[in-house]
C-alpha cells in the first residue's frame, strides 16, 4: 500500500523529481498545478485522502496560502518550502497553518527526511522557531 501525498507544484521538472524521489519509498505524491485541483484532492476518499500536503510558497499565480488554509481545515498536516530569502511568505505560510516551512535547499537535500518526520506525527515536526531561526542564520 503506497501513502497518498498531495502536492502544489507548477514546476513540471520539480513535480517529477518529487514524484519519483518518493515513490521508491511506498508514497505516491499526487501533484496539482492550481487550488482548485487541490481542493477537489482533499475530498478524495478516505483510501485516497491524502496524509500529507506539501506546498511550494514560491508559486506564482496559485493562493498557495488558501491551499495550505484548506488541508489544515481538513486535518491534514502541511509542509511549505520557498525561497530562504523570503521571510513575508515564510510567516504568511506558518500563519495559514503550515507545521513546517522550510528553504528549497533544505527540502531538496533532505526531501525523504524532511516527509518523514512529518509523516510520523507532531514529535517529528521542528517549531516554527527552528525553522525561522535558521532561515536568519543563512540571511
């Protein structure tokens, strides 16, 4: 059984690299370019319910904060990733309720590990204060 993971990517190269990065661990990352396909996911049946929701904040055109807003009402827990530099999408991603919310760097070197810890629950999620502390430390 393969654990369905809902993804915000417009980057088609980008949404094929998380696609097959995690596939080859049990999880099928289904990727949606607009908010309205996000939605429409996040009623899927309890089968097909996504356990996770990752959101790039750097996407242009997408209310990416409404898509976070939108798997948080549903329970789903979200993992953010932008820009290091762009400190206003960090906050206006953790205030949408975004558990974490991390640089493109850190979420491309550390994909597996970083939907992982999301994966096994709250213990495994760093406080936004980690996540914001270390963004100044790269500034």
């Amino acid at each position: 059984m393969t654990t369905p993971i809902l993804a915000l990517e417009k980057d088609l190269f980008f949404a094929v690299r998380m696609r097959d990065t995690l596939k080859h661990h049990a999880m099928e990352v289904i990727i949606v370019r607009t908010l309205a396909a996000f939605e429409q996911r996040l009623m899927s049946t309890e089968d097909e319910k996504p356990v996770l929701a990752i959101v790039n904040i750097a996407t242009l055109g997408v209310d990416w904060a409404a898509a976070i807003r939108a798997a948080r009402t549903r329970t789903i827990p979200v993992l953010a990733f932008g820009s290091h530099m762009d400190l206003a999408a960090r906050a206006k991603a953790l205030e949408a309720g975004a558990q974490r919310v991390v640089a493109n760097s850190k979420f491309t070197s550390d994909m597996l590990g970083l939907v992982r810890q999301m994966l096994n629950g709250p213990a495994g999620i760093a406080s936004a204060e980690e996540e914001i502390d270390e963004t100044k430390e790269k500034a």
